[in-house]
C-alpha cells in the first residue's frame, strides 16, 4: 500500500482534480490519498477567523460569501452529471452552513477557530470523493478526526494512530483508493485540531509510518527539492536523492516543499519518501531513502524568524553544570534550541519559537548574564556529506560569504549540516552567493578564464 499527499496547488483547480484521478489511475497500487485544503483557502478560513476576533462580524460575512463562490464555481466545473452537480452543491451549502454556525458562537473561542480552518481539508475531500463517485471509481473517504490524535503538547501520537487506523482499513480491504484529509487531528480534549501549517505533508508521513507503506509521494508544484529555495535563488535544481537524514535537515531548515517534521515517521518506520510534480508526472523527483550519492553539497535552506540569545556564566571557571541549567529553562518552556556555540564561559542559542522570550531571558538572568537578544535572525543550512575526511568544505562556504556578517557557525554535530547564523536582511545575498560557489563554480571560473 501507498500514501499519496496532493497538496494546494495540486486540488487547486477543477481539473487538477481531474489530473489527479488519472494520476491515481495510472498506478496500480492501493493508495491512501491525502488531500490538503484548495490553495488559499486555508489562509481565507484564518481570515474569517481573524475577523471574528476582531469583532468584525460584518467583514467576517463578506469574507465567507466570496470564499462561498469560489466553491460553487469550482463545483460546477468539477461534476458532469445533474446528480454529482447537485450533491457538490449539497456539500458546499452544509460545510459554509457550519462555517456561518461556528462564527456565530460567541465568544469565539480557540476551539472554534480550529473547527473552522479544518473546513478546508473536510471541503476539499468530500468534493473529491464525490467525483470519484460520479464517475464509479471504488473509493472511500475517512475522517482524519477519527485517528489523526495529537498529545498534550502537539505531537502525534504514532501507536495510537496506528491502532485505530488499522482497525478502520480492515472495514474496508476491497477499496482501492481510501481517501482522508491532511493538517487535521484531534487533541486529547477531543477537540479538533491541526498539525500547523503544511501540516497535510506531515498527516501522510505518519499515515505511511503507521501503516508501514510501501512508499510516500508528496505530490506537488515543483520536481522535488531543489539545491536551493527556488523563489530566491534563480538557477536552482532538483536533487534526485537524499538520505532521510538530509532531507529532514533540509525541512526542518526551511525548504517549504515539506513541513518540518516530515521525515520523522517515514525514517522511523524505514518508509521511503518520493517528492513528485503534479504538473509533470514525468519527471522523477527527488527519492528519500537510505542511500548515499556522493555529492558532497546537496542543498542549502534557510529557517526565518530566528532570535539569538547570548548567556555568560557569572562563575569564571569550571562551570560544570552551567549547560544543564541553562537548557533547563529552555525545557520547562518547552521551546526547542537550533543552534547552539558554546566558549569557555559563554554560550549562545538560537530559537525560532519566541513566545515565552521573556520568561526564559528572566530565569537565564538568575544565574547568568545577558546580552540584549538579537532578533530577525536567519539560520543558513548548507546540507550534504561532510564527513571529516572532506577537506575544504568549510573554506568554500566561508569564502562565499566573506562579504556578509556571520554570528555565529554550527559545525560537525553532525556528518550532513553547516549552519550559520547571519541577520535575515542578507539572506537573499546569502542564498545566492553559496549557490553561485558552491554549485555553479566550474562555470564561474570559466566565464572568468574566457572573458576578454
Ligand atoms: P503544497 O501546497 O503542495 O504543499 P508548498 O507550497 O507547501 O506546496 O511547497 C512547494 C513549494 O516549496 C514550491 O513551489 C517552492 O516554491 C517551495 N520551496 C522552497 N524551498 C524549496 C526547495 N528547496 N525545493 C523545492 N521547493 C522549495
Ligand atoms: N491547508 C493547510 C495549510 O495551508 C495544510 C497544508 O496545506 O499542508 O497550511
Ligand atoms: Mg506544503
């Protein structure tokens, strides 16, 4: 069995839809698909939301209206016949019913706000189940809500997944395409919830590990990761494999083609992920496995909103223990470190949740002294094989930025990451000058030895 994940750009029109049938079609596998929201429309529920919450009934009404036409003009490019015309129509008036219900309930609570940005998965695989229907296909929809769980702190809960997903599949072993959607769970109030933004990416890599697929596709707008963020860089191309490892690296850093927590269950369960473009089939796409090729810089990524938090000890020498405090506070707020360089009394960190900011610099300050924390930071990831007998690497990523201020350097926890910290104002600069170096330098040479 396979997972396959189409996400906004790929449901985003009515004949993507079409596309995607086809697609599933051509492939005999069984499959379980995982649909994300229709592109914009998860932004236009938390903007409905938004409204609410500021009072703005009226604003909130207009947004929901035009949300509703784009639906029923959807609909009726995406049914032939009078019956599947009908029941599209059916499907739209029930879900904006309830949407028009849940803005009413006052006041609008965060429970409400999560019900209503769900709407845009549960739209979006009840319209494409019912063009299955239509055109006699032998599938079948499932609620995400009836085993997506998360726990108290937002994490999945992959055992329990697990149990309650096998036992639904096995109502149904003679269906061929099971449908469900992405980005939605419930939390152990019960409650919906969601698995953050992208989060439809993440739902098919712990449907996949739960299930122990044979494979995961992500089908989306582009042919798979590329070296680089192709909406900064301009000349950026697919990598064909990665190693679970450097794809997670490259999420978790910022390459938005996966949301960051991605690879996690596919690696734990040994599930290969494949990276596919809706729009050319054809095109192979990037495969994520175990394998290793040889390239020794596979890609670069960036993570935005960074803040970099500076802490000396006020003790001297042998300040043994001194990490542990200092990560204890990061704990108890539950906010993750990305980077970490330490000196013989001084340590700096980066994180990129600065929700409890202020909490965690006034704990710090009981044994340590603060710099003023830098924020609007940028963490650069270079990713690939770094492995101690490759020389040079370092000096080529340096040289590339020699121009640019460099805050701090993360290097050699791992075989496969470089991180540097930069402020976010050079991070075009900075994205762009390590592709031209460090992907395209033969050219550069060249272009250097022939000019006249
Ligand atoms: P979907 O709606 O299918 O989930 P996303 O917009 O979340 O699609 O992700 C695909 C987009 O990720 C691409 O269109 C591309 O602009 C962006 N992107 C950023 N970094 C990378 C990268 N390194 N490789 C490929 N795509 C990337
Ligand atoms: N629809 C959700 C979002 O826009 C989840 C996803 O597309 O992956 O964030
Ligand atoms: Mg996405």
């Amino acid at each position: 069995m396979q997972v396959w994940k189409f996400g906004g750009t790929s449901v985003g029109m009515p004949e993507r839809m079409h596309s995607i049938r086809e697609l599933l079609k051509s492939d005999s596998n069984r499959k379980i698909v995982v649909l994300s929201a229709l592109s914009g429309s998860t932004n236009a529920l938390i903007a409905i939301g938004e409204a609410v919450k500021s009072f703005d009934d009226a604003k909130a009404a207009v947004l929901i209206d035009d949300l509703k036409t784009h639906y029923a003009l959807f609909v009726k490019e995406l049914y032939s016949t009078p019956e599947s015309l009908q029941k599209g129509q059916e499907i739209v008036d029930t879900e904006f019913g309830y949407i028009k219900s849940l803005v009413g309930i006052k006041p609008f609570t965060i429970k409400q706000d999560k019900e209503l940005v769900a709407e845009g998965e549960i739209l979006s695989t009840k319209m494409f189940q019912a063009y299955l229907e239509e055109k006699g296909d032998n599938s079948v929809l499932l609620s995400a809500l009836d085993f997506m769980r998360i726990d108290a702190d937002g994490e999945p809960e992959l055992s329990v997944i697990e149990d309650k997903l096998v036992t639904i599949l096995n109502q149904y072993p003679d269906k061929a395409t099971i449908i469900t959607q992405g980005f939605i769970c419930r939390n152990p109030r019960e409650e919906v919830d969601n698995l953050k933004r992208g989060g439809s990416d993440y739902t098919a890599s712990l449907i996949g590990g739960a299930i122990r697929a044979d494979e995961i596709q992500i089908w989306t707008d582009i042919d798979g990761m590329h070296n680089n963020d192709p909406r900064i860089v301009k000349r950026t191309f697919p990598i064909r494999e990665l190693t679970f490892e450097e794809a997670a690296e490259l999420a978790y850093f910022g390459a938005k083609i996966l949301h960051p927590s991605t690879i996690t269950p596919a690696k734990l369960r040994g599930v290969p992920v494949r990276l596919k473009n809706t729009m050319q089939p054809e095109a192979p796409g990037t495969l994520i496995a175990n394998q290793t090729s040889d390239r020794e810089i596979k890609a670069i990524a960036a993570k935005d909103n960074i803040t970099a938090i500076y802490i000396h000890s006020t003790r001297m020498l042998n300040a043994y223990g001194f990490l542990r405090r200092v990560f204890e506070v990061f704990e108890k707020y539950k906010t993750p470190v990305d980077m970490i360089t330490t000196s013989e009394v001084s340590v700096s960190v980066t994180i990129d949740n600065s929700e409890n900011l202020d909490k965690i610099t006034a704990e710090l300050r009981e044994f340590a002294d603060l710099e003023e924390h830098d924020v609007d930071q940028n963490i650069i990831c270079i990713v690939g094989n770094f492995s101690a007998d490759k020389e040079g690497i370092a000096l080529k990523v340096l040289d590339a930025l020699k121009h640019i201020p460099i805050r701090m350097i993360s290097y050699g926890a791992s075989e496969h990451n470089l991180s540097l910290l930069i402020h976010s104002k050079y991070k075009a600069e900075a994205l762009n000058v390590l592709n031209e170096r460090l992907f395209y330098y033969e050219d550069a040479m060249k272009d250097i030895f022939t000019a006249p």
